[in-house]
C-alpha cells in the first residue's frame, strides 16, 4: 500500500499522538455506557490501517481500550482511511490534515 519512507512517517505520527493525547474536553468524543470513543483513538486507528494495510489491519487484535466497545468498527475505520487517501493523495497530506485536526476544540 505504502512504501518504507511513508509507512515510516504513519509510525512516527502513531507515536506522536501516543505521546501527547489530548485530555477528553479538548476533543471530540462520546460515551455509552461504559465505554468512550475519542477522536484521537479514530486517528490511531486509521494510521494503524495504513501501516498495516488492509489484510493485516482486519486480523489485528484491538487494543484493550477498544475491545468489545460498541461505537469501535473496524469496517467504518477503513472506509474513513481509504476516503482520506483517495481526498489526500499521499500520507503528507493525511498526516497534516490530521494534526490540523488535533489543533482544533472539541
């Protein structure tokens, strides 16, 4: 799907938003019941897609966070991350779309 230098950059944003993940009330996000679905997890969830590509990304486990949660779908993330590559073109400008969209309030 990507070659080595743009999957590397998917890896070193992955790692970015890890680092510093915004508190709730800084971002979009939802509750149901017991469970949360954020912002920041829908962006780690669509660069996890394009690191892995599609197979790899449809087998990978979810995190624990993300396990057996009701708003996590795994078939909505891909469809998000194959309409930001077809819009973008190429990881740069998904990536800066993305942290324009870490800038903004919730």
């Amino acid at each position: 799907m990507f070659d080595a230098a743009q999957t590397l950059e998917f890896l070193k944003y992955i790692q970015q938003v890890t680092e510093r993940p915004r508190r709730m009330d800084q971002q979009w996000h939802r509750r149901e019941s017991n469970f949360l679905w954020c912002d920041d997890w829908e962006i780690l969830e669509i660069l996890k897609y394009y690191v892995n590509g599609p197979q790899g990304y449809a087998g990978d486990p979810p995190p624990n966070r993300l396990k057996n949660n009701p708003m996590f779908d795994k078939e909505q993330i891909a469809k998000q991350a194959e309409q930001l590559i077809a819009e973008f073109s190429n990881p740069e400008g998904v990536i800066q779309y993305f942290k324009e969209r870490r800038t903004r309030a919730a």
